[in-house]
C-alpha cells in the first residue's frame, strides 16, 4: 500500500453547469497544493532495504520511527505507530511477511483501539 500526501485543489468561479458547447471559464489559474504529513504522525517504513526505506522516507517528507525490512522483520518491536507505509520493491510474500510483524505496533496506539 502506497499513500501519497499530495493534493491538486481546483477553484472555479462561475456557472457549475456551462450550457452545451461552452466551457467553463476559471478567473484563477489552477494551482497544486503540497500538503505535508502531520509531524506528530508516526510513521513504519516497509521497504526491500534499509537504504531504499530511507530515501522512500525522504521523498515523502517524512522521519518514520522505523523502518523494516526483509534483513530485520523485527525493526518495529515496542514500537507504537500510527500508520505503516510501503515503499516499492517488496514483493507479496515480504509484504505479508513484514506487516505480520508491524502491525503489533498499530494496534497497540490509542487511535487503533
């Protein structure tokens, strides 16, 4: 599972509804919103290495409590989180592997109960 903290946010002023054969017009330009993660979030990393964990981590502006790995599926432990996110290159069963371990750390924070 991949989350993305990005949001593209349209304003128009003017008419929903244009007649047929009319486009709506917008009196602003359309601009994208960088939206950036909650720092009080606490975030596991799921990555295939510790170093493509970090640089997924990085990318997404974030400082993750822990970041596992198929080499250290035991990286989480006595850890609480807040939500687990996947970097790519893992595969199904590293997948199911790591979030068997990780997901101890969800149920155990307060949100999660």
């Amino acid at each position: 599972m991949n989350s993305s903290h990005r949001a593209d946010v349209i304003i128009a002023d003017g008419d929903p509804t244009p007649e047929q054969g009319q486009l709506a017009e917008m009196s602003e330009p359309v601009e994208a919103a960088d939206v950036a993660p909650d720092p009080a979030r606490r975030f596991i990393v799921l990555a295939p290495t510790k170093q493509a964990g970090a640089e997924y981590a990085e990318n997404m502006g974030i400082h993750p409590v822990a970041i596992v790995t198929p080499r250290s599926p035991h990286g989480a432990r006595g850890i609480t989180a807040d939500e687990i996110i996947e970097a790519d290159g893992l595969t199904a069963t590293e997948h199911t592997d790591l979030m068997t371990e990780v997901m101890p750390a969800l149920y155990t924070t307060r949100e999660a109960v």
